[in-house]
C-alpha cells in the first residue's frame, strides 16, 4: 500500500484528468499534493520545472498534463501538439529521475495506436502500422513520452510506468464545440436544442462508428490501483472493455437531458475509424474492472454541465 502521507505531484491537476486524480487521492486520504497552476509553473519551460523538483522533491509523480484537443485542433496546429507536449513530458519525466521519484505514472492515449489495430486494440499493436493521420502529431508526442519512460527504466532501472486511456468524459471536460470530443460536444448540442425547443439534433457522419468511453473517476481509481499494483514498463491499456456505436450514444445522451426531438445524421460528415475499443485483459487479470455505469456517468457529467458550463 502507499503511504498517505507520501508527496505526490499530479502534473496538469486543473485537467479533465488531473483534476480527477486530485478528487479521488483526497477521497483516499492522500493529502501532500502539492498543486501548481500555469501562472506559477509553466510546465514547458525546463528551468522552472527543476526548480519545482528540486525544491518539491515529490517521491511520486502522475503526469496528466499534455496540450490536447479534437480532429481540429489537432489538424491545424501540428508544430504546437508536437512540440509542447515534447517539451513538458521531456521536463517532467527528466526532473523526476534526476530529483529521485520513486514512481511516475505517465499517461497516454488511445490514439498511440495504429489507425487499422486489430480490434479489440492490445497493448501489443504499438508500432505495427500507420497512425491516423488527423491525431498523428499528439501521438507521435505521446509514443515518445511512452519509449522516454521505458528507456530510463531499462537504463537506470526506474519504475516508470504508462498507461493508456481509452475515450474519456466526465467533470471539467472541454465542452466548447470547436475543440470537443465527440460525447462532450453531443451532450451540449442535445441540451441546446432542448432548450430551443427545436424538433431535430444533426450529428455529424452516420451513426455507425462504435467508440468505447470511460468515466475519469473509474480511470482515476485505475491510477491510483496501478501505483500500488504495476510495476512493469510495459504499456497496460485502461478502458471500460465495451463499446457503444454513436448512433447509441446520441439516443442515450438524449434520453439523459431530455430532448425528444428526432436525430438527423450529415453523412457528408466523416465517421473516422469505424471501430476503437482497447483490450483491457491485462488490466482485468491484475483485478481492475471499471464500475461507473455509462447512463450514470452521463447523467453526473450533464449535471456538472449545468452547474458549470449551461450557466
């Protein structure tokens, strides 16, 4: 078990990510969590980020912090995904071998994964082909982070661990419509024709597409069970083990907040890859299973949107 009172640095705490690692380390009772935001450090910026280890000192680290964003952003500002994402887990993952970390638990992405993976996706698909090219750059930035992690452990045989998500939602997700994912901005979309009192909610492509999705409080409490149960280098993937096609999904966030109009579907609009689920075996052998049910992880995040976001 970790000691409570162990000081353990969760990098990007104000994230989708980080701000559930911080919920669930203070429900556990872990409360040396000492918390920086970009004002007082800038997490690309290599000097400050020593200086931060240096005097902090943390024994763990959990890196969530990385610039992130849809197909848009992604597409349209590659230099930028590539190159403060290296800079911040070059940084962190550095500063924490050389100030002694006992343990850092760097965290990747789904997208890391070939475009055509075998489906389910095992951790295994690393590097067997083509990325897709609409989120290359923030996966080549995350494949980097991952080998940067694997290479300290077998040169200084450090336990740097990395996991990779599967699709995330939850509290503090980015809601705005230009740089959304897709159940953040489907969520939005059915409480604004709600409130419009409009008769039908377009989605973009088909409808076909099936995507697996986790709740960030369940890939919090995985964190958390990896820190005290994973010690191996090697990639472990986090996920639910299911998947739901978007057709699915609109139905049901719409169900959620209410909106009874009818779905219309652009399928001039592009479906992207037409299956993406993680296989989550390795994870489930450790003794890991998800247990925030999808309808009430929708409803607590529609919740949060109302009292955050729709005011």
């Amino acid at each position: 078990m970790m000691d409570k009172s162990e000081k353990i640095f969760v990098a990007g705490h104000r994230g989708l990510v980080g701000s559930a690692l911080i919920r669930r380390l203070e429900a556990e009772g872990f409360a040396n969590l000492p918390r920086r935001d970009r004002s007082q450090l800038n997490l690309a910026d290599e000097s400050a980020v020593q200086n931060f280890f240096a005097q902090e000192t943390p024994a763990v680290v959990m890196f969530a912090g990385a610039k992130v964003g849809g197909i848009k952003a992604n597409n349209d500002f590659p230099v930028e995904f590539l190159l403060d994402n290296l800079r911040i887990q070059n940084n962190i993952i550095h500063a924490a071998h050389e100030t002694g970390v006992r343990k850092l638990l760097f965290l990747g992405s789904s997208c890391i994964y070939p475009k055509l993976a075998p489906q389910p996706i095992p951790e295994t698909a690393l590097l067997g082909g083509a990325l897709e090219p609409t989120s290359e750059a923030y996966a080549i930035a995350k494949i980097a982070g991952i080998k940067l992690c694997q290479a300290y452990a077998r040169e200084y045989g450090a336990n740097f661990i990395s996991a990779m998500p599967t699709n995330l939602y939850g509290p503090n997700d980015n809601f705005d419509l230009e740089t959304s994912h897709v159940l953040a901005a489907l969520l939005r979309k059915a409480h604004e024709a709600k409130i419009r009192k409009a008769h039908e909610l377009v989605v973009w492509g088909s409808g076909k597409p099936r995507r697996e999705f986790l709740h960030v409080d369940d890939l919090a409490s995985a964190c958390l069970f990896l820190l005290e149960k994973y010690d191996s280098p090697e990639i472990i993937n986090v996920g639910c083990g299911e998947d739901i096609s978007i057709r699915e999904l609109a139905e049901l966030i719409c169900d959620v907040v209410g909106f009874d109009g009818e779905l219309a579907w652009d399928t001039t609009k592009p479906d992207g890859t037409p299956r993406k689920l993680l296989d989550v075996t390795r994870l489930h052998d450790l003794g890991w299973q998800a247990t925030i049910s999808f309808r009430d992880g929708i409803a607590q995040t529609y919740d949060w949107f109302l009292k955050n976001v729709a005011r």
